[in-house]
C-alpha cells in the first residue's frame, strides 16, 4: 500500500518517514495502553520530561495514570537475556507541552535497543537518530556527549553530595565562573578545575575534539571511554553524516539513570532540543534488570513551531456555485479539478478565514477564475 505524503499533516508525514525509517532497519512496534498505574512514574520522576502526571483512580481502587512516557513501560515489559530487542513506537503520551505549558496529548516517536549493547548498537542508534533528523529538517545538527569522560574528571575534583549535583548543573550551562567557585569551595585541587573547565568548553567536530581530548585527559577510565567515542565517530563519520555531529560535553542527562554516550538533536528553526537519548544502564538495574539499553525519542510537540508558518493555503481552489447550478455538472467539475492534483472545496460563498490560491466561478460557459493569490 502506498501512502501519498501530500495529503497528511506535517507531524503525520514526519511520522511516516520515522516509522519507516525504523521498520528498514529491523525495529519492531511497540504497542502499550494508554493506562499504567502510578507508582511506575512516581518511582522514576525525575527521569521524565515533565513530571506533572495526569492521575486517576480506577474501579479497583489503583491509581493510575495517563502515560506520559514510553521508555518505562518498555523496560518494565522487558526480559533479560541473549541479544538485543530492537523496538520503535508510535505513542500518544499525556504532558505538559514544551510550547503550550499546558496538558496535551502529544504524539511521541522513538526507539530503544534492550540487551547486550555493544559498539554497533550504540552507533546504529546514534545513526539513526542523525537520520531522524534529517527527516524533520536538513538543518540540523546533532551533539553528541559521553557521561564516562565527565564523571571521571569530576570525580578526580572529589566532590560529593550536594555540590556535586551543583557541579553537574553548572556543566550543562557551560557555567565556567560557577565551576570554578563550586570547585574551589570544595577544595578541589586547581589544575583538576582546569581540565574541567577545559572539558566544558571543548565544542565541535569529532576530527578536532578527539584529538584534543586524547592529549587533555589523563587515566584509564577516561581514556578507554575517548578511544570508544572516537570508534563510534568515526564510523559515524563514514557512514555519511559527519558533518552534522558535534561533540559537546554540556550534554548531560541526570547521570542516576544515564550512563556513556548521551546526546540531543536540534533543527534549526526550533530553541529547544526535538530529539534526546542516551544509554541508560543504570536506570534498568534501577528497575531490577540486568540488560543495558539505549535508545531515543522524538519531541513532535517541539516541531509545532517550525512548522506553524508553513502551510500557506487551506486548500487550493474555491469553486463558487449557486443554488440553481446544475448538480451533475458541478459533480464532473470539482472531479475534473482534483484529478489534476488540485484540493478543492466546492461552496455557495467564500467560506471565512479560509486561505486558497484560486477563487472560481462555475458559470453556464465553465469555470471562469475570479481571485489568484501566489
């Protein structure tokens, strides 16, 4: 069955693209109600983007809760074992929308990988999230960060607890004077806030942070998750999409849940991040699985403002007739119209608030135009 494009909206269109996207790279759906109970996102709130759940008690006396995220149900319905379960979805979940700050249903799209992660599941994931991207727009770009580095060169800073969290959150704004205070105040040693601050603001090509990165850090733990990042990169970097990835260590997801590689995806047109994802082991021993997992989502809700200029017609032809035309010629005509890939909307008058390219007139003689607009 074929599918003409032009007839959907733009967020089904995209939709559509992603859904096959997915399926020809061997991801199977994954359905779930549109019920959960509660106690599932309470336990993991701060993994959610917004953690304003719609709740309800059910006949049995369970509180429930319209679904505002995938991944969760997907992990908790997951079963540890040999190789890796590949899913997409296709979900209506129920949350604060990033543009309206109200309660929306709000189409979500993503994938996940469960299993024995390794580096090509990792690159595959990161692949197909850069062709996600490229779905939405050709403007994009996607930044890529690894948890691993950060944490390593923190934890040489020893800093604990509180200021920790602080440190972390000064990280991800690229706060340099924050860092430094943070630091000092811990009595973490001066030339260790330097390599962190040195990390933060390290921000571009992999062919250029890479290396500056190797000659940076010091440690095995750092090192082996550099040489990694560099593996996944580079065959990025061939499989065609090079140009599009950044390295940029202000990526940080809440590193109780993720782990390694993290990263977000923005189209040009849009402030705020469309797509997020990253490997997220700790979240499944969180949830007393044994399996790794990565995976990302989506954001269509974001994609409303680049998208809400873009459709400059309603339809494309207003065909006006009167109440004595003759029905069968008006049957013919609008069928004429749209067989030559037209939309038209046959009316006895202008219809309010509509915008068309064409206004016509079904005459005695044919179609006489009144009105084009360009």
């Amino acid at each position: 069955m074929s599918i003409e494009e032009s007839v959907l909206k733009n967020d089904e269109r995209i939709l559509f693209r992603l859904r096959a996207l997915y399926r020809a790279h061997g991801y199977t759906q994954y359905k779930m109600s549109k019920f959960e109970e509660y106690d599932l996102y309470a336990r993991n709130k701060d993994f959610l983007v917004s953690d304003n759940v719609i709740t309800f008690t059910d006949t049995n006396g369970k509180l429930m809760a319209l679904k505002p995220d995938v991944t969760l149900s997907i992990i908790k319905n997951s079963k540890d074992g040999a190789g890796v379960r590949k899913v997409y979805y296709s979900e209506n979940v129920y949350r604060v929308s990033g543009t309206s700050r109200a309660y929306r249903e709000i189409m979500q799209t993503g994938l996940e990988c469960v299993g024995e992660i390794d580096d090509y599941a990792i690159t595959e994931v990161l692949m197909l999230a850069a062709s996600s991207l490229a779905r939405i727009s050709p403007d994009y770009v996607l930044d890529i960060s690894h948890l691993d580095i950060v944490s390593a060169v923190i934890d040489d800073l020893n800093v604990d607890g509180e200021a920790r969290k602080a440190l972390l959150a000064a990280v991800g704004e690229k706060n340099l004077h924050e860092i430094a205070e943070l630091a000092q105040k811990a009595g973490a040693p001066a030339e260790k806030t330097e390599v962190l601050r040195r990390l933060v603001m390290l921000q571009g090509a992999p062919s250029t942070v890479i290396p500056t990165l190797q000659k940076l850090l010091q440690g095995k733990r750092a090192l082996d998750a550099v040489n990694r990042l560099s593996r996944i990169v580079t065959a990025l970097c061939k499989s065609g999409c090079g140009e599009k990835l950044r390295i940029d260590f202000s990526v940080i997801n809440d590193m109780s849940y993720y782990n390694g590689i993290v990263f977000k995806g923005f189209v040009n047109g849009v402030p705020t991040g469309v797509l997020s994802g990253g490997q997220y082991d700790r979240l499944m021993r969180k949830m007393g699985k044994k399996s790794d997992a990565i995976g990302f989502a989506v954001y269509l809700d974001q994609l409303e403002r680049l998208y809400e200029d873009g459709a400059k017609f309603d339809v494309d032809a207003v065909l006006l007739y009167d109440k004595d035309t003759d029905l069968d010629t008006l049957m013919q005509t609008v069928e004429g119209l749209t067989a030559t890939g037209e939309s038209v909307t046959a009316q006895r008058a202008i219809p309010e608030k509509m915008r068309y390219k064409r206004l016509l007139r079904l005459t005695e003689s044919g179609v006489k135009v009144l009105e084009e607009n360009a």
